[in-house]
C-alpha cells in the first residue's frame, strides 16, 4: 500500500519528508539520480519498499512541482478504516474512532485500548488512496 509523504520533482515521484531546517529531503532507489545532485548513501529500506534507497537529496520546497501525503482507506461493510498493512492478498484494517460494538460485529479485535484490527481479503473491501497536499 502507497502510505507516506511524496514530492514530485523534475515530472519523477520520490518518497520525502522535512528535515528540522525545513528542507524537502527526497529518497531514491536509483543511482543514476546522482547525475541530478543526489548524494550516495548508505542503502537501507524505508517503510515497505522493495528496493533500497540509495541516494538523498535535499531541496526548498519551491523546488519540488507537488508535496503531498497518501493515506490508504478501505471501506468494508458500509465502514470506512484505515489500512496499515498488506500481506499478499490481504490488508490490515484499523479503527480508532467510533461504536466498539459495530467493530466486533464486524469480527474485529481489540489490539490496544481502543483500537480494533482485522485482517481482510482485498477483495472484499473498496480501496481508496486519499491524496492530501501539503
């Protein structure tokens, strides 16, 4: 699931975030950004990417054409959740707010103090991908 901040720079989609001084940090899985000013990093993973992120570049935010942040959504059973997690052909559905009583119904389990989890077949849920600008 697409979940996350995101920044367009140059017409190409990069996993970002702000640093403290307020700089755009964008995240690449491709070396050859490094002929477009990335720095070389150490390679690690971030959040559920399958390739590692192996350069960084830091921009003003006048640099980057869209800033924005992706939230994953599944409306299953006439409900709205948030979706945290995909396995295969399943997705991880959380609720936080709203009547306990309908979650349970609904076969979900308390996994903290007011939080209810299942999992689902994506199959069975409508998935929406909620695209907020920053």
């Amino acid at each position: 699931m697409r979940e996350g901040k995101f920044a367009i720079y140059f017409g190409k989609e990069y996993t970002s975030g702000i640093n403290k001084d307020g700089k755009i940090i964008l995240r690449s899985t491709e070396l050859k950004d490094i002929n477009n000013g990335f720095e070389l990093c150490e390679p690690f993973k971030f959040r559920n990417s399958k390739k590692d992120i192996v350069c960084i570049k830091y921009v003003n935010r006048s640099e980057v054409e869209e800033y924005y942040k992706l939230k994953t959504k599944a409306v299953y059973q006439g409900h709205e959740f948030t979706v945290v997690d995909e396995k295969d052909e399943m997705i991880s559905i959380v609720a936080m707010t709203g009547d306990y009583r309908v979650w349970l119904s609904l076969g979900m389990e308390s996994i903290d103090r007011g939080v209810y989890q299942k999992w689902i077949k994506k199959g069975d849920a409508e998935i929406k991908i909620i695209k907020e600008a920053l």
